[in-house]
C-alpha cells in the first residue's frame, strides 16, 4: 500500500545546535534504512520550510505508523498521511 507523506519539522528554535546537528544526523540515516527496506520510496524537500514530501510504501497503515514513528525526529514532527490507490489509468 503507497501512502503520500507529508511532514513538518517542529523542533524547538532554542535547541541546541550539536543537538539539532546529532538528530539529522540520526534522521538521515534512520531514513536511508527505510529506504534500504522499501518503505520509503521517494522523498522530497519543501522549497522556503522545514518540511518534505514523501512517498512511502507498507503493508498497511499501522506498519507506516511504526516506520514513521521510528524517525528521530518524530515527536517535533507534523505529520499528514493520505492512503494512495491506484488510478485506473495506471492498470495497464
């Protein structure tokens, strides 16, 4: 099941920056194993927002749940999933 993924990054402006360093760090290899495993198919950044665009693939939405929720950056993330389903156009 594909799912569209569109996320916002939180993350308090005080915090620190070997803080904010350590969880991109984190994030950007927590995102390459998605990758590596499937999950995460194709990701995009926002022009002018700390935010991306996502596709992502799971068995279902619990298990996007989980992969999501293992990101680093989780808890200072907005997140908006929507459940894609194949056009008619695209069963060829």
């Amino acid at each position: 099941m594909e799912f569209l993924v569109r996320t916002e990054n939180r993350l308090p402006p005080d915090t620190p920056d070997e803080t904010r360093d350590q969880l991109r760090k984190a994030e950007r290899e927590r995102a390459l194993q998605l990758r590596e495993d499937g999950v995460l198919k194709r990701l995009w950044r926002v022009p002018g927002r700390n935010a991306t665009v996502g596709l992502y693939e799971a068995d279902d939405p619990a298990a996007l749940h989980d992969a999501l929720a293992s990101l680093p950056m989780w808890k200072w993330m907005d997140v908006t999933v929507e459940a894609l389903a194949t056009h008619p156009q695209e069963r060829t």
